[in-house]
C-alpha cells in the first residue's frame, strides 16, 4: 500500500476540506520526500510550500519535485522561516518521534500568522488494540522498546517489520493538553483506521466512533 493510500492521509485531505482551509503559504514538518506535500498542497491551494525534515536525500528528491527545502532538526533547531509567515503547518506522523516536541509545537506556532492553521497526525497510545494487548500483557504498538526489533507485539506484520522510532507515544488527552500548553485551540478532532487484517476493520471501525478509542488521531488546530 503506498503512503498516500492510507486511510489517516485521506481522512487528512477531507478534514482541510472540511473546514474550507486555504493557505498560500504551508510549511510541512517531516515532509520526508515531498509526495503527500503535494497533495496538501494542491488541496489548500498553496503557493508557497516549504518541505523541513532532517533526512538530506528524502530532501533531494522534495526538491526536484519543486519544492522549497529546509534540513532541520524539528526537536531543536529555529526554523529559518519569518515570525507569522505561514498559514498552514502540518505534521503528518511526526511527534511521536520527537526527543523535544515542545520545540517543533513553539517553532509552529512562532511561524504561523495569527489564525494560521496546525494540522497534526501521530498515533493513539490508548487506542483499542493497545488497551487489549496491554491487558494480556504485550508491549502497546507504536511504542517500541527497540531501535532493532519489534518486541512483544502479538501481530507483526508487515507493516510492523521493524521499529519506526515511535519515542514520544500520545493519549488523546495528553496532545489536546499540549497543544493548549502552546497556545493552540482545537478546531476539529478526527480519527483514522489502523491497517488492520480484513478480519479486524469492522472492529475498528466501531471502535473509531469514539476518538480516545481510534487507532490514529488527526488534529486541526489554529493560532488564535
């Protein structure tokens, strides 16, 4: 399945639809190599796009997509973009991978203009499948304890064949509280599926009907 195939991104370009968000100029946090870049961007209408993540070759080939390029390390750097430049800021997957999140939550909202949006996707740490597995005693998906196996899951599949660098793992409760701490207000909560076996996706999706429950958690937030 490939990236702009998975249901969180398409629930990603439905809720900027949703709420009619327009923005001229976006910068996207951990943008990899630009490919879901494009598609927010053509859904919001952008014509300014920034791409910052701190892999140089994902960068590259960002670039010769056409896009704008900065290398930064989202946990500490300033990004060398003007104070409220920017409407739109996303972070699609990203937070749980952060050692300091605060610095790229501050660093979005001291680029954003005043009524600039945050869109922000990370995983559910109290998700369904993490409370049943918890209480049969395996270790919570998307919180891994290796940087060279996925330990004590009791599915891995494919997409779980090794660790992604999940390290900062989110409850619903814990991102609506940082966010607030960073002078955000929450505009719009939406869930996402996981990729589950076919066998499980009725279940999840019930599940999905409350927020705390979901597997992914897509947040749209906005600078006051």
């Amino acid at each position: 399945m490939g990236v702009e195939g998975l249901p969180r991104f398409k629930e990603v370009i439905n809720v900027l639809k949703r709420h009619n968000v327009r923005a001229r100029v976006l910068v996207d946090l951990g943008c990899n190599d630009g490919n879901l870049t494009i598609e927010m961007a053509k859904a919001v209408e952008a014509e300014e796009v920034y791409c910052v993540d701190i892999d140089v070759n994902a960068l590259n080939i960002a670039k010769n997509r056409g896009l704008k390029t900065i290398i930064a390390n989202l946990s500490n750097d300033k990004l060398p973009i003007q104070n409220g430049s920017a409407d739109l800021v996303t972070a699609l997957e990203v937070i749980e991978h952060l050692v300091n999140p605060d610095n790229m939550l501050r660093e979005a909202h001291r680029i954003l203009k005043n009524h600039g949006y945050l869109l922000l996707t990370t995983p559910n740490l109290a998700s369904w499948v993490n409370r049943l597995v918890m209480l049969l005693g395996y270790q919570p998906y998307n919180c891994e304890v290796s940087t060279e196996i996925i330990a004590g899951v009791p599915w891995k599949a494919r997409t779980f064949a090794k660790p992604a660098g999940h390290i900062r793992p989110f409850t619903l409760e814990a991102l609506k509280e940082v966010l607030a701490y960073h002078g955000f207000k929450i505009i719009h909560v939406k869930v996402a599926p996981g990729v589950e076996p076919r066998e499980l996706r009725i279940i999840d999706t019930i599940f999905s009907l409350r927020p705390s429950l979901a597997r992914r958690l897509i947040i749209l937030a906005r600078k006051p």
